[in-house]
C-alpha cells in the first residue's frame, strides 16, 4: 500500500538494506547466528516494523559467495536483488527502481539494533514537511565533518531516507570511487544543491557504538538480544539506553573502536 504526502500524490516508500558476505573484520558477520537466526533476519524483522515501508529489499552482491544471502532470503520470503560489487550506488540504483521506488530507505546490514520507533517518526518528516529531498539520522559519517553541529545518536541506529529523483541524479552524475561506493555522499556533501537535513538527538550518544564490525560489537549485540528479544522483540533504543544503565560495563566492549572508522575520510 501506497502512502501519500500532504498534497495527495501517492509514494511507494521501499527500504533497501545492503548485504554482503564479504567483511573482511568479521567475515560473513551479517547471517552470524543471534539466538539461533542470522543477525539480518532481525534487522529485516525490525524495519518491516515500520507500517509506512511498503516494501523491505534485500541489495546484494551478485558474487557467487553471496549465494547464501539469496538462499536466505528466499527462504524467509524477502525481495533480493543482485548487483555490482563495488559501483554499490549502481546496485542500490537499479534495485530501486526495480522495485519502482518514489521515496527510498537506505540501511547496512551491520545495524541490527535499528529503532522502528525512530525511523518511522524520521519518515514522517520527510512524508509531510515536503522540505526535503533528504533526511538522516545524525550518526557516522554524516555527522563527522567538524562542520557538524549538533547531538548524535548511538552509531549503529544510521537511517537515511530520499527521493528516487536524487538517487537517479547521483547515480548519473557521481565520478568518485568513494561516492560509488557508499550510495550517498554525492548527496549530503553538497547541501547547497540538495536539501539536506540530519536529525540531531536531545543527548549526545557519540560515544556509543552500535554497529557491527567487529566480534567485540558483535558479543555487545548478542547480549543486549539475549536480555530483551524472549520478552519483548519489539525493544528500542530506550530499552537499549537503560540496559546500559544497570550494566555501564557493556559500553566498554566495543567502545575502543569508536574514532577509527574512517569516517573522516568522506570529507576530505
């Protein structure tokens, strides 16, 4: 089902996640087992959560050795879709407009605590202002330009939401291998031409990571799963925040990492 902004005109909202076997700091970490399911089934589980998404997509490599993300995908009954390996704005293009896209969520598989809570009120934002051509979650690299003003939220919950037409014209128009490769730089690195927008957070969580690169990110997942997903398999980053309060042992597993990410690198 279609939604529609405030003028009217339906908007066929798909979310687009990015998966690939081929880490090279934790190899296969997205169908790495959490209680029993790969780590993707409950990202894909948390953005179907999100009742303005139509549909939820699976972008893939077309390498042979992501055979077993297909595999997994058809057995749970979501959208794949294969592409180049490293032109990934070419991949997430094409996917796109396969599946005839009018607004896009883009989301990497290695965000397995995203907050449906969040992405739906971000959604709603940029469904109803009519301001914006796109809008994201203040975290990782879009935030680490010293240009950056503003709280972030915890890296890990990164959400990212645009019009088909800006991801058409960036993937015509960019040049560089980094713009290729990460889909959106070629956006929010030029707000004079797009109309950029990052939601800032009330508090600063920057020194919290949750993302998955590496196995101590990972173990800091599977636990905060094992504490939550048997009770209640809806939790969000509240409940993430204050689990945190009664173990502030937790934030320290992964907590060296956070700095060297390379997010810098975007903006030089």
């Amino acid at each position: 089902m279609t939604r529609k902004n405030k003028d009217g005109q339906s908007k066929r909202i798909v979310a687009i996640i990015q998966a690939r076997m081929g880490s090279t700091r934790l190899p296969g970490k997205v169908l790495k087992p959490i209680l029993g399911r790969p780590m993707l089934f409950y990202l894909v589980d948390r953005i179907r959560r999100v009742k303005e998404i139509d549909e939820v997509v699976i972008a893939t490599s077309e390498y042979k050795n992501n055979d077993v993300i297909r595999d997994f995908c058809k057995k749970n009954r979501i959208e794949c879709f294969s592409g180049s390996e490293n032109d990934v704005l070419d991949r997430f293009y094409k996917a796109a407009k396969r599946y005839k896209a009018d607004v896009v969520l883009r989301f990497t598989a290695d965000c397995p605590l995203l907050d449906p809570h969040v992405i739906s009120s971000l959604l709603k934002v940029f469904l109803t202002s009519n301001k914006y051509d796109y809008v994201s979650l203040a975290t990782g690299a879009v935030a680490a330009t010293d240009k950056f003003s503003g709280h972030r939220f915890p890296d890990g919950l990164d959400t990212e939401i645009f019009s088909f037409s800006v991801l058409e014209t960036a993937w015509k128009e960019a040049k560089e291998n980094m713009e290729r490769e990460h889909v959106t730089p070629f956006i929010w690195k030029r707000p004079d031409r797009f109309r950029v927008w990052n939601h800032t957070s009330s508090v600063d969580y920057s020194k919290m990571r949750w993302t998955v690169d590496n196995q101590e990110d990972f173990d800091l997942v599977e636990a905060i799963y094992k504490e939550f997903y048997s009770k209640k398999p809806n939790f969000g980053m509240g409940d993430v925040l204050d689990f945190f309060k009664r173990n502030p042992e937790l934030v320290k597993r992964n907590i060296h990492f956070i700095g060297k990410e390379g997010y810098q690198e975007f903006w030089k």
